[in-house]
C-alpha cells in the first residue's frame, strides 16, 4: 500500500448504463486515480426486456415526467442490485469501498446546445448501496464550455503509456469515439459517428432481433456506396475533433426500403467511414487502433476497420476487457473527483481548461 495519502489506493466500483440499454456493466478497481490501477472484478446484469424497451422509449421520445421518474427508480434499484451482486461474487463488503462511480443512463446529450440528461437516482443509491457516490459526470465540463463526452480519453492515456505512439483507443458503443495518443502527452479525443446504435435499431425493427449477434446480418448484405457517402455529408462529419454528438444524432441515416442484410452492412460501413474520416483528420495517423465496446464483438465492422486502418485489434489482446473497460473508466473518474483532479481537458471535449467534475453523495 501507498506510504502516504497522495499515492493512496482507493477501492472504487465503476458502473455505466450504455445507449444500448442492454443492463449494466460493473467493475471493483483499486486506484489511486493516477497512473495504477488494478481491477479486481467485474460484470454485466442485463435489463429485463421489458424494462430495456421503457429504458430505449424514454431516451427516443419526450417522455412524461412521472413515466421517466418511474424508469428512473427501477434503473437505480437494478444498478443497486448490480452493486450487490458484483460484491458478493468478489468477496468485499460495503463499508471496503471508498465510492462508487455512477454514470446513469444518458436519455439526451445535446452538446450543441449545452445541456445533457443522465437518469439515475444517485441518493437512493447510497442509502441501498451505502457506498458514497460519485455521479453527474458530465455538466460540470460543459459549463466550463466542453461538450461533456467522451469521458474516457484521460483513462485511456493511462492504459496504452507504454504504446508505441500515435496510437488510438477507439470505443464503439450506441456512438463511437477514439481517443488519439501521441507523442509526449499528445492528446485529443472526440465522437467519431453512431456506433452501434443505428445497427441495433435497424436488426430491432426489421428482423426482430436484439442486435446483429455476430454479424450475421451485416455479412450477407451489401454495402449501399451511395447511402454510405450521403450519411457522411452530414454537417457533424466535417467538424474537427473534439466533438460530441447524441446517439439520435444520427436518424439521417436512411437505410428504409434495403433488405435487412443490405441495410446492416450499409450501417456498418456508415459506422467505420466516419471513424476512419476522423482518424485520417488528425495530425498522424496511428500505428495501431485498439477496440473497445460493443462493436469489438461485430465481425464485419472489425473487418471493415481493418481494411482501413493499420493494426486493428481488441483492446483484450492487452489483457483488458473490451465489455466492462468504461465502468473500469467511471471507478477511476470518482477517484479522481476525490482527489481533485481533472477528468476532461480541452482537447478531449473542448472545455475551457482542464475541469474536475462530479457531484460527491456520501
């Protein structure tokens, strides 16, 4: 253990709700919200499918109060649940965890025009977890004018120091985003396009599944050059990183009328084309691209990612996991609102300076 309270390891747990809305994804870290870490544990606990699809409604359309006050007690009570069942299976006890980093469920981020919505009961979690919670990640950056996402670039820098430089960690969730390592400190982070998202709804709506589990859709289909490019011409693309976007952003993207086969990998290759115009906007392109998210578990985004940029690989070839790294990232930040550090800098959401966020609920 450390000598000392600066260099003191805290033991946090990290949980994030992704767009996705597919459940929860828990880790147990102890930190010292520098450059150590060590994770200890982690899981996923799936929403029910009725509860997801309330979860899915409310972040689409402009849900009554009482309805999304109503799905935001249940979210905090399943992410209790969560908290419970990740200590059970790692052996700790409550009164061992320094906090817990509480992401919610963001239902609208609107960086254009400064304002964002995570759902999330951060007191009735403390009083079910008792656990101090760290929560509200996002609005403190964007008051100091940052676009309150990503918020993983300063955690990514962390894990690859020792990559060979430049390097780019790129996280595909509901939307995509990369973090750019180089040289030095050298860093600059932002979303790139939908993620996920657009190929979830589209293999939702059209062939009844929850997701294009392992491709399936997206390898028999045909990619649509014309849709592809008319996506792309979208203001959004053009704009230099940092930027953030909403995961509905993105309904522009008219796949309407293809076969399910042929709109998946329309999707897709949407997907990797707007990651691969903001890697090829950046000052030197990288020498690896290591995935992280959901996306990482698509075959045929994997493949078209690496037809396009150098040394394509899941960020588990480095020991780490691909499915619960961002709540392994919101651990970290809650120890870093501790201590008082910075969670976001200018080049990783556009802030005026480097800016501590959170709210502390003890």
């Amino acid at each position: 253990m450390a000598k000392n309270e600066t260099d003191k390891l805290y033991r946090a747990i990290g949980l994030m709700s992704g767009t996705s809305g597919d459940g929860v994804d828990a880790t147990l870290l102890e930190t010292d919200g520098l450059g150590i870490f060590h994770c200890r544990d982690g899981l996923t606990k799936s929403y029910d499918e009725d509860l997801r699809a309330r979860i899915l409604e409310a972040a689409q359309d402009d849900a009554p109060l009482g309805y999304l006050l109503r799905i935001e007690k249940e979210l905090t009570i399943h992410h209790a649940n969560t908290i419970r069942e990740l200590l059970e299976q790692s052996g700790e006890k409550p009164r061992k965890i320094d906090v817990v980093g509480f992401h919610g469920h963001t239902v609208r981020h609107m960086p254009h025009d400064g304002v964002t919505l995570q759902i999330g009961d951060e007191a009735l979690l403390a009083e079910l977890a008792k656990i101090p919670i760290v929560t509200n990640f996002r609005r403190r950056d964007m008051a100091a004018g940052g676009q309150g996402a990503p918020l993983a670039a300063m955690f990514h820098q962390v894990l690859f120091k020792d990559e060979t430089r430049p390097t780019v960690v790129l996280n595909i969730g509901g939307v995509a985003n990369v973090t750019w390592l180089g040289d030095g400190d050298a860093i600059i982070a932002g979303d790139t396009g939908p993620g996920c998202g657009l190929l979830d709804e589209w293999a939702q709506e059209v062939a009844g599944l929850p997701h294009d589990r392992d491709g399936h859709l997206a390898k028999a289909g045909k990619v649509n050059q014309e849709v592809v490019q008319a996506a792309l011409a979208a203001d959004f693309f053009q704009r230099p990183l940092p930027k953030a976007a909403d995961r509905y952003d993105f309904d522009h993207v008219d796949v309407s009328g293809m076969t399910p086969e042929d709109g998946a990998a329309t999707l897709c290759a949407v997907t990797v084309q707007a990651v691969c115009l903001a890697i090829r906007g950046l000052s030197a392109m990288p020498k690896s691209v290591w995935v992280t998210g959901g996306g990482v578990h698509h075959p045929v985004m994997m493949e078209m990612l690496s037809e396009e940029l150098p040394k394509v690989a899941s960020v588990a070839e480095c020991g780490l996991s691909p499915d619960t790294l961002e709540a392994e990232c919101f651990a970290w930040l809650a120890v870093r609102h501790l201590r008082g550090l910075p969670l976001t800098m200018p080049q990783t959401t556009g802030c005026h300076q480097p800016t501590t966020g959170g709210v502390l609920i003890s």
